[in-house]
C-alpha cells in the first residue's frame, strides 16, 4: 500500500503558538525555563540497544583471544569499523560460506545483504561472535550444515555466551542472528525455536523487560524557537550547508512525524516551489511504502520546506536522489549513515537548550505531545504518525 503522508493537516497545530507570538511582536528568544516542559501522555517504546559496536569491540576480543596479551585483544577488537563493521571479515565470511554452501549464487547473497541496509550491522555482529565460537570449539563452518538438533547447538552456544559473561542485549543479539542463518540454511522453525531454548533464555529476557512509564518530554517549542533564531544567520550566509541540513532533518521530523531510519531510507520523488514529495520504506509492521509531503507552512521562519532547499542547493547535483544517497552532500560523504544525521539532529536539540539524555526519537514524542494538546483523536494522530490505516478521512 501506499499512503501520502501530507504535513498540511496538523502544520498549523504544530505552529499556532508560536505564529501567533510572531504576530503579537513577542521576542523569539523565549525563555527555555524547565516550566514549560510538558509531559508525555502516550508510552515510549523500549529503548533500542545503541551499544552494538563497542559491545561486539569488547566481548569478540575477550571471547577470541583470551588467551592473549592485552595488546593483542585490544588489536583484535579495533578492527572493526563502520560503516557495516566493513573489517570483520569472520563474521560475513561465514554467512557467505554457509549459504553458497546451500546453493545459493553469490549475487544473491549480496542481494540478501544489501536489502538488511543499517540492520546488516547489528547481525554481523552477532555472525563475527559466532566465527569466533566456532574457532574455540575447533569446528569448521561446515559444521553447521548438517546439525541433527540445531536446538541442541544454539543451547550450548548461548549458554557458552552467558557463561563469558556477555551481556543480555549480546546474547539476544547472538541468539536472533543465529537463528536467521538457521532459518536462511534450511532448518525448520520448531528446531530453531524450541522450548529448550526459550527455557535456557528465560532470565535474560526477564532482564531485557523494561518497564514502562510515563516520562517527561521537552515541549516542541523549545526547538522551534530555536530555529527561529537561526533565521538571521541563515540570511546572512553564516551557517554552513552541514548545519542548514541538520535543521532542515529535524524539521522534516517534525512535521512528518517520520522516524530518523525512515527519512535514511527516503527517495526524492518530485520537487515544486510549493512542496517536496520523498518516499521511504515503513519496516514497522505492516511494512509497507509511505509517501511525505514536505510543504510551505504560514511561518516561514520554520518552514521545513525553506530549510530543505537552502542545503539542497548546495548539494553537488551528481549525488542521486535514492535511499540512503539522499542526505549526502558531497561525494566525499559516501558512507554517510543515519548515525550520522543522528548525531547532527542531536547538535541542534542540545544548542535549544534541550538535555543530552534526551534522543532523537523523542522529537516524535514531542511532536505526538503537541498535538494531543490540542484535542487532536488518538485515532488521527494514531493514522497521522502511520502506524495504522483506520481513520483515512
């Protein structure tokens, strides 16, 4: 299915408080005291586990090479960079070996690959753990074509991980990446998701349960004030094409309610003095393609369509306009990721005034906040954040 997904319904919801200020002659540099943050009415989904990297760095050099010196652990586990952990080669080797293995062509497990985009990263991390596993057992990758009871080997694996002390994201993370390569080589899913392993599993995903709350959230206004401020600079010419990208990506957040991974993934369609239409890929279940409208809105200060353009035009006009090319600006930032646009949305949340241990996400929360403030159904905003297809009128 696919849905358009327009910022015109709720722009002015979004906006209202602070047009009106502009009207009524009140200072743009309003005060960011704490009394104005509002606190969040709907329940934040669990936090995802960030830590994959420096996890995989830590615990494949502890695993591996225990038995080695602290130089040499610290060596083995410093090969691993981004972006896609592009140096560990154990970990897709094994992958490949064992797929080909099954008759797969070698095109089409690039193709498998290439279609995990950023999820690539976190499964290779637990693939590289497994080739380290298998070294220490001392068994060949063939090992794992013709398992009798490949319950019986993923039980002695994790129990091996706990053992080694990983942590429980690792070990679920381990658990999860084994199972897909199972899965993918032909095993059947009573064998790979057996009670015996859900049983050996059983306190680490009791630990891995968080519990939810009601959390304080800042209010939208604290970064769209901000922005406001910038406008000075932005007519003088003072702020940098990387900077003028960074608000343009937060305002599209704002005003699409569309998650950071989702504008990553996002195509240019067309382009028109009044409005910009991407298109991105929705992983949420049901997965399916979403179109946004980046539109003018009244306030021209925030206007994220105005932001957009102002780095856009300063983007080298060879980069294609596809997924995960998008937000490049020049041909030097090929390996761009959505870590990195993160990061720069986090810059531009902290000069507002707004506390680092608050992430990008929490501008949907912000944003969702603003509009249930204003009596919006949670149905409409349910539809308007694509999480459902009920309510299209």
């Amino acid at each position: 299915m696919v849905r358009g997904s327009s910022i015109t319904p709720f722009s002015n919801l979004l906006t209202t408080e602070n047009y009106q200020e502009s009207q009524e002659g009140m200072s743009s540099n309003s005060s960011l005291d704490s009394t104005r943050m509002a606190q969040l009415k709907v329940v934040h989904r669990a936090k995802r586990d960030r830590d994959t990297e420096s996890m995989l760095r830590r615990e494949y050099a502890s695993l591996s090479y225990g038995s080695e010196t602290q130089k040499q652990r610290l060596g083995a586990a410093t090969w691993i960079d981004l972006p896609f952990f592009s140096g560990s080669k154990d970990g897709e080797k094994l992958f490949r070996q064992l797929l080909q293995a099954r008759g797969l062509s070698s095109n089409a497990v690039d193709r498998v690959i290439s279609n995990w985009t950023i999820q690539w990263r976190t499964h290779i991390a637990g693939l590289t753990l497994l080739a380290g596993y298998l070294k220490r057992i001392h068994q060949q990758p063939d090992y794992l074509l013709n398992l009798d009871q490949p319950q019986i080997f993923m039980a002695n694996y994790l129990e091996d991980a706990i053992s080694q002390k990983c942590s429980d994201n690792s070990v679920k993370n381990q658990r999860c990446a084994l199972a897909v390569l199972l899965k993918f080589m032909g095993y059947s899913e009573q064998q790979i998701h057996s009670d015996l392993v859900k049983q050996l599993m059983r306190k680490v995903r009791m630990r891995l349960r968080q519990t939810d709350k009601e959390k304080q959230i800042w209010a939208l206004d604290i970064l769209l004030n901000y922005v406001k401020q910038q406008v000075p600079l932005l007519e003088q010419g003072l702020l940098s094409v990387q900077q003028r990208r960074a608000i343009a990506a937060t305002l599209v957040m704002i005003f699409t309610v569309a998650r950071l991974a989702e504008l990553y993934r996002a195509t240019l369609l067309s382009t028109s003095d009044d409005e910009y239409i991407i298109q991105t890929t929705i992983l949420k279940s049901p997965q399916r393609i979403a179109e946004f409208k980046i539109c003018k809105i009244p306030d021209e200060r925030i206007c994220p369509l105005r932001w957009f353009k102002s780095w856009f035009a300063d983007r080298e006009p060879d980069i294609p306009n596809k997924a995960q090319e998008l937000w490049r600006i020049s041909q030097t930032e090929r390996n761009i990721q959505a870590d990195d646009l993160s990061k720069a949305i986090r810059a531009v949340m902290q000069s507002a005034g707004i506390s680092k241990t608050y992430s990008v996400t929490s501008i949907r929360a912000a944003a969702i906040t603003k509009l249930l403030k204003y009596n919006v159904s949670s149905v409409k905003v349910d539809r308007f954040t694509h999480h459902s297809d009920t309510a299209s009128t």
